[in-house]
C-alpha cells in the first residue's frame, strides 16, 4: 500500500512538472513570437524610413542640379555680358572684322545644316522610292495569285460539270442496263 502512494506521488509530481514545464514553454513561445513580431515591425519601420529617405536624398540631388545649372546658366550670361563689353572696348574696325568672321563661321554651319537636310531628304525620297517598289511588287504578286485563283476556280468548274457528266453517263448506262 505504501509503494503504491509512493508510485502514486510519483506520478503526480511527473505530471506536475511536465504541466508546469508546459506552462513555461508555451510562456516562452508567445514571448518568442511576440519578439519576431516587434523585430518584424522594425524592420518595416527602418525599410519605410530608408524608402523615404532615399526619396529625400534624390530630391535633394535633384536640387543641387537645378542649382548648378543655375549657377552654370548665370555664368554663360556673365560671360556673355563680358564679351559684350570687351567688344564695346575694341575699335569699330575689329568688331566689323569679329562680326565677318562670325558671320562667315555662321553661313557655313548654315550651308553644312543645308547639306545634312538635303542628304536627309534624299534618303527619305531613296525610302519612298523603295517602299514604292516593294508595294508594286506586293501588287504584282496579288494580281498573280488572284489570276491563278480564277484559272484554278475556272478549271475547278469544269472539272465538276465533266464530273457530273460522266456521272449522269454512268446512270444511264446502268438504267438501259439494268
């Protein structure tokens, strides 16, 4: 009897121990789970801060390019400025002999641009020509298929009459045979 409620105690303390041990592990788990949750919750939160700071960063980029074509825009203009004025300092005659020798410069690129629209014009009228070419061909070729098709059609035809004529032949032969 005394074993017996020594087995018995035994039992009852195993299961007492694997239902706290139980309570522990799940304890646990959720703690587990509720930490994945948070790491998970932080990683959205820094992709999110690095999504927009990344937007920050090209708009800042983007800044920094308007300003120095800004800054590169109001440069020409001084330069431009400055060349004006120099010029004024000259004598007449040198800024009669700049202007012509601008202007000679300027009808030159002018005669080259002339040059690049009329080769420009010329392929166009080469493309034309050929594209022309190849739809006549295209036609030509059409015309043939369709003459080749009313001659087949055309031949389909009396094949079929000469067909039903024979066949009419057979018929009657059968019924002065019969």
């Amino acid at each position: 009897s005394e074993i017996l409620q020594l087995k018995q105690q035994l039992a009852d303390e195993k299961a007492n121990f694997t239902q706290e041990l139980q309570k522990q592990l799940t304890h646990e788990l959720q703690k587990n789970e509720e930490l994945q949750r948070s790491t998970n919750q932080v990683t959205v939160y820094l992709k999110e801060k690095t999504t927009l700071f990344e937007a920050k960063a090209k708009e800042k980029e983007s800044e920094i390019l308007q300003l120095k074509q800004q800054l590169a825009d109001e440069k020409a203009n001084f330069t431009q400025e400055l060349q004006k004025y120099e010029e004024l300092q000259r004598s007449p005659n040198q800024v009669t002999v700049d202007l012509k020798e601008k202007t000679i410069f300027l009808e030159a690129k002018v005669k080259e641009k002339e040059s690049e629209i009329l080769q420009l014009k010329q392929q166009l009228a080469d493309e034309k020509a050929n594209f022309t070419q190849e739809l006549q061909k295209q036609e030509e070729l059409q015309r043939s298929t369709n003459q080749v098709t009313v001659v087949l059609k055309e031949k389909t035809t009396l094949f079929e009459a000469k067909a039903k004529e024979k066949e009419s032949e057979i018929l009657q032969l059968k019924a002065t045979a019969g």
